[in-house]
C-alpha cells in the first residue's frame, strides 16, 4: 500500500492557522511568487492542496497545518496542474511539456509534450486517463500508468479550457466555440457547439451530476447548459449577468475566471475580476451568498472532496496588461450547507 | 524552377485566387504544398506569430505589422476562403486606423482599403466613404481602383468622372493615374466603333447569377450557396466591357418597350417549335432566393369565419387503386447521421442573421467611438478588450501575458528550455 501521507507529519504543537477575515478564513503561508494559475484540492482529503504557478512551479500545500510541503519546477510558467491519484500530480504550461511528479519520492518524470503550450490538465477517473488542452488547436490524452501518450485530437480552435463529465469531454476553445466529446470513443465529436454567451469563452466545468456543465465569459456571465440535446432537456438550458459592479451610472464588466462545483450539493461558486466569490444554486436560479471581496482578481476556486472548504486563488491575470497590483493569495475558507445547499422550497 | 514543380501549380489553377499584385511563384509552391494535409501546423504558428506581434507591437508603425500579415495571408491561402480570414482582417484593419490621419494618405493603408472593398458586396459604397473621409484622396490607386469598379458595371462615364476628380485632387502619381486614364478612353473608344450596344447610362446593373453557372460554396455546409457575391463572382457576369451572349434578363427599367409583330415571327419560322418561348420572368431587382428574416411569434394566424373554422387545404385524396410498386425498389436508404439533425439543431446557440453590411458595421464602429469620447457609455469592460480582439483569432490573457513574459525572459533560457523540448519529444 503506498503511504498517502507524502513526508511524514509532524505538525507544529499549537500551530493555529492565521487568522483572516474571521475564524472561518486563512490565508496560506509560503505561496507562489507569482500569479497563481490553478488550485486543486486532493480527491481522497481535505488536507492537500496544489497550486500551480507563474513562478514556474508546482506546489503542494498541507491545508491543515498551514504549510507547503514539496514544490517543484517547470522551465516555464505553469497554468495548469491535477491530481491523478493521491500521491501523483500532473502539470503543464509555457514549456508545452507535460509532467507528472511522484509526491512521495519527490521525483519527476516528463511525461510527453504539446506543440505550445499547455492550457489545461484534468483527469478522467471514469476511463482512467489524463487529458490536457493546449494553444495548438489539439486535445491528447494520456495513460497515467505507463505513463504515455494515448491519441491526439484536433479541435477546431485554441483549447482556452475543459471539463470531464463522467466519460465524456467538454471542450471549450477561441472563437466561442464548444465540443462534446466520448472519451471511450474518440474517432468523432459527439457535439459541435456554440457558446450561448456572446464573447470569449473562459471557463467550464461539468455539473457533479454529469448532466450538463456551466460556462463563463469574459463579460460578466455565466451560462447553465445541458448534455442531453433532445428539446425539452434544451428549453432548461439558461444564462444570467454576474460580476458586475455598477458606479456611478457605469456598470463596469468583470470577466469570470473560475467555476467549482460542490460535489455533493451540484451548486457551484463563481469568481471574477472584481474580486468577488458567489455561490449559486442552478436549480432555483438564486444566489445563495456572496462572500467578502478579495485583494484582486479570483483566478481559480476549488472545493474539496466532501464541501466543506473552498480554495480561494485572489492573483492579478493581467487582464488590464502589466501594471501594479496587489499581492498573490490563497485564501481557504470553511464553507456551511447554508452557504451552499440549495433552499428546498 | 523544376518541371514538376510548375506542373503542381497548373494543376491546381483553379484554386488560386488572382492577385492585383501577382503572387510569388516560391510562396505559391510552398503555400500548395503546405495546404495538401489540411491547415498544417506550421500555418497556424506563423500566425500566432502575426497574430502576437500585432498585439505586442509598441513601435511608431503599427500598420507595418497589418500590411505583412495581410500580405502573407493572401499568399499562403491562394484559394482564399473561410481559413485564410482575409475579409475579417481586411475589416480589423482599416477599422483600426481610420482615427489615424497620418496614414490617411499612405500607400499602404489606401490598398488596404481597395482590398477590403473588392471584398465587399459593394465596392462603390466603400470608395464613397472614403472620399467622405478623406482616405486616400490623393493616391491615384484609389481611383483607379473605383473607375474600374464602374467600368466593370457597364457606366463609362461614371468612370471618366472618377479620373477627372482624381486629377482635381492631383492624386499621386499623377502618370500612373494619366496612362490609366488613356487606357480607359481607349477601351471606350473601341467599343463605341465596334458598335456594341450600352444600355445602361446611369444606373449600374444589378449583379444577377447565371443559371446553370457555378456556385462556390463557404464553409463545410457544401449544399449552401452564398448569396452574397463579391469581387470577381460578379464581375465575370455582368461586366460591361464583355458582350454579353444573352440579354440580360429582369432589367425591367432599361429595356425597350418590343412591340410583338405576329407577321415577323411567323415569316421567320413557323415550323420551329416554341419551346423558348417560356422565358424567365423578370426577376424584380435586387431579390435573389433571399428572404429577409421577420418576426415570427408574435404573428397572428387569422381567423376566417366567427364559426371558427380556418380554409384548410383539403388532405390529398387517396387513390383508389393500388399503386404498383416493384419488388426489388427499395426506399432510398439513408447515408446513416452521427447525430440526428433534427434534434441536433436545438444546440446551435446562433442568432437570426441580422442584415449587416461591412459599411454598417463600419459607420457603427465610428459612431461608437463618438459615443465613448462622449462619456455616453453605460458599460465598461474591466479588461484590455482592443488587445484580445486584435487580430482575426482572438488571445486569451493568459496569452497575453505569455507573450510578456518570453519578452523578458533572456535569450538563453529559451535556448535551454528548446534543448528541454527537443529532448523530450526525442
């Protein structure tokens, strides 16, 4: 049996996390030193958490004890990172090489490459299989045990972003296109679509449930969809305005970063430029809160496995070019089921 | 040059689009060849390349880095086509510097402009907006450009009248747009000793399609033919210089009043059957199979009577024999569907195609800018929207930023991290 554990703990005696906004926020000690490009928490605990960066590494935190425990490099920025299985973490970026890090012995292997760079890493648990995104119009898969490139396919566009659900593949690429794909039969796109939303794609994540996924734009909305594309299932499918803030008679326009569904609940939070978190509820079509607002812009939200925490990724994307901004974040915060189970009415 | 490599472009002669410019035979070769396993990847890098370079550009000269994209597109798509996104760049571009003044008068920017329009529905509108905006009023090639568009619609005079504005504005140079000029008068002339009928004064003929002529079809759905044609679709038809074989049909206005004579016809020949004689009717201008889009729902069937029943068509009889069928005529079978269409149409998310021309869009564009220096604006997009929508791709941020960062990152770490890729893909 491996040891899930990594190093072993030994956890300060006494050590209380940092406190924040309240003692239901800290803020993560040792983060990246350069904007944050993706936080993923451990599929089997809510003690591990990894975070992939423009400082060009990857880096696993210990959310419990408040501490990085191993860190490693990539030769350029990293955008994003996943976890295989416990003690596996895989990763991509700049460099357009994919590389998996074994967690307990510290070691890296490259896996394969891209011809640009890697956009998006996510795994597959119901086929057994890695996937990443990439800028040169192509999505390849890889089998995590030898571990070896298992297919190249080509899309229509830059992948920007993409989501599992169950065994199928959604794909969401430049000109506001999405693809549907069948992971256990790639030789067609299941379905071509189009994004329902007016301007540039930035995120989609699948529902828990498999039945359809949500996507954002970079103008403050967020698009609810669904899988099945018989009419009645479709006449469901809705969009709404977010992340907007409104000054003076001048509604300012956020782009939404980040999409995280909670697993067991299938609400999802949002994140956007302005800084703000919002958690929805898809079914009634309300938000169910609204937290604090963030040094600056939400780059990447992560539950955990069971809920019950939410990795919180505040770090300037450069979305209005270089200029000076506040520092880089994670913020973990304890979510109730009155923040984020849907009101039964 | 080899000998089969002139074979391989007479081979697919056809698929190159002619350029005012020619095109270079190497560019061609390496552009067909490239183009035979699909939009390869080395394309696509060189246009990310463009692509980038038009976003991180902060020198004095911006329209540079346009005028070598644009020039690079059409040679590396000779067929041109939906790929090559030539229409969409030529629009981004002069778009984007119609506030410059300084390059109102360059050479570059004013090609840039004839380009786009011959890539319009309506060239004639375009050089109008130009004059308008004072865009290239005194580079012959604006004029020479214009005068051939009117030529090519059969109205001669309009384009000796371009000439003289031309010579008014003292355009530059002033001998290329003089031989232009004579050359045009020599046509003209010719054609009036030739003694070809000209029909039309005034009014430029509408583009019409030929039957049985053959459509090129946009994009992957091969059935549709686009109803818009541009540049050379229309010119081959109606152009006024050629004599045409058949009259041109439905120009209702131009066309003398022909007073039947029964005895003529039937001294001329009796005998023949008329099958002819069922010419098209005339088609009323400017409608081609196109079907402006209205509102459907909030159309009221009437109702025909106060007994509430509506005139329906009566359901077609049955026959009352049986019809034969033979044994072996199976029903068609159909090609089997990945997705069935019927349902699958549910899933495309696009609006009803809202009647827009290039222009519109052109004068739309103006017009917001004016509202923006106004402070007219309701919203703001809290990010940088020129630099994502640049080009004819979008960029994503993160995009952004990585083209940033190889600028600051020095040359030698990118030589060790290509060692890394080389290594790797080894």
């Amino acid at each position: 049996m491996t040891n899930h554990f990594y190093t072993p703990i030994s956890r300060p005696e006494g050590h209380q996390p940092e406190a924040m906004t309240g003692s239901n926020e800290y803020k993560l000690n040792q983060g990246p030193e350069d904007g944050i490009s993706a936080v993923k928490f451990s599929p089997s605990t809510a003690q591990f958490l990894l975070v992939s960066s423009w400082d060009c590494t990857v880096r696993l935190f210990d959310v419990t004890a408040n501490t990085m425990r191993m860190k490693y490099q990539h030769t350029a920025p990293v955008l994003d990172c996943a976890f295989y299985d416990p003690t596996h973490s895989w990763s991509g970026g700049l460099d357009a090489q994919l590389k998996t890090h074994d967690l307990n012995t510290d070691q890296d292997t490259i896996v394969g490459t891209h011809d640009a760079a890697i956009r998006c890493v996510e795994y597959c648990p119901e086929v057994n299989v890695m996937v990443t995104g990439s800028w040169d119009r192509s999505v390849r898969l890889w089998d995590p045990r030898t571990p070896c490139n298992a297919g190249t396919f080509t899309q229509p566009e830059k992948v920007y972003t993409l989501s599992v659900a169950g065994d199928r593949l959604i794909v969401g690429t430049a000109g506001r296109r999405v693809l549907v794909w069948d992971l256990r039969n790639m030789g067609y796109v299941q379905q071509r679509r189009e994004s329902s939303l007016k301007y540039q794609t930035r995120c989609i994540r699948a529902f828990p449930n498999k039945q359809g996924y949500v996507l954002s734009s970079i103008e403050g909305r967020v698009a609810v969809e669904y899988l099945d594309p018989s009419q009645e299932v479709q006449k469901k499918k809705y969009a709404f305005k977010c992340h907007r803030l409104k000054e003076e008679g001048i509604e300012f326009v956020y782009p939404v970063n980040a999409i995280s569904f909670h697993s067991i609940h299938n609400t999802f939070a949002t994140g956007g430029s302005d800084g703000f978190v919002n958690i929805w509820d898809p079914f009634n079509k309300k938000r169910l809160c609204q937290f604090h607002r963030y040094p600056t812009s939400i780059a990447s939200l992560a539950f955990n496995n069971d809920g019950t925490m939410l990795a919180i990724a505040s770090s300037y994307m450069h979305e209005r070019g270089d200029i000076s901004h506040p520092e880089d974040a994670i913020f973990i915060r304890q979510v109730t089921d009155a923040e984020t189970k849907p009101k039964s009415t | 040059m080899a000998e089969g490599g002139d074979m391989e472009w007479e081979l697919s002669k056809e698929n190159i689009q002619p350029l005012r410019r020619g095109r270079a035979i190497s560019a061609l070769h390496e552009a067909l060849s490239l183009q035979q396993d699909g939009l390869s990847s080395a394309i696509n890098q060189q246009r990310q390349a463009f692509e980038s370079e038009l976003r991180m550009y902060d020198g004095d000269d911006p329209l540079d880095v346009w005028d070598r994209y644009i020039k690079w597109t059409e040679q590396t798509f000779p067929q041109g086509g939906k790929e090559s996104n030539l229409a969409t760049l030529l629009e981004r571009a002069v778009t984007r510097f119609t506030e410059e003044k300084k390059y109102h008068d360059d050479p570059r920017y004013v090609d840039l402009w004839i380009k786009f329009a011959e890539n319009c529905p309506e060239p004639l509108d375009i050089f109008r907006y130009m004059q308008a905006q004072g865009i290239g009023v005194t580079q012959a090639s604006l004029y020479i450009a214009w005068s051939e568009e009117y030529e090519n619609q059969g109205n001669c005079r309009k384009a000796d009248l371009v000439y003289q504005e031309g010579f008014k504005k003292c355009a530059e140079p002033h001998d290329k747009l003089l031989q232009f000029h004579k050359a045009l008068q020599a046509r003209v002339s010719r054609q009036v000793m030739m003694n070809v009928e000209e029909d039309s004064d005034d009014e430029p003929k509408q583009p019409e399609r030929v039957s049985l002529a053959e459509l090129k079809h946009r994009g992957k759905k091969k059935a549709i033919a686009p109803i818009n044609r541009t540049g050379s679709a229309i010119r081959s038809i109606s152009g006024g210089m050629q004599s045409h074989g058949a009259p041109v049909l439905g120009n209702a206005s131009n066309s003398r009043l022909v007073v039947f004579d029964e005895n003529k016809t039937q001294s001329a020949g009796p005998s023949e059957p008329k099958l002819e004689a069922w010419a098209a009717p005339p088609t009323s201008r400017a409608k081609e199979n196109e079907r402006n889009p209205e509102k459907w729902c909030g159309v009221k069937v009437p109702q025909k009577s106060k007994f509430g029943h509506t005139v329906m068509a009566p359901p077609p009889p049955k026959p009352t024999f049986q019809p034969f069928v033979e044994e072996s005529d199976q029903p068609p079978t159909m090609t089997p569907c990945k997705i069935n269409p019927a349902v699958n149409t549910v899933l495309s998310a696009r609006k009803p195609h809202r009647e827009e021309t290039p222009l519109k869009r052109l004068q739309e564009h103006h017009q917001q800018q004016k509202e923006a220096e106004s402070g007219k604006l309701q919203e703001q997009s809290m990010y940088c929207k020129e630099l994502l929508l640049s080009g004819a791709t979008e960029f994503c941020f993160e995009e952004l930023r990585a083209e940033r960062y190889f600028k600051k990152v020095t040359p030698e770490v990118r030589g060790q991290m290509d060692q890394a890729c080389a290594s790797a893909s080894n």
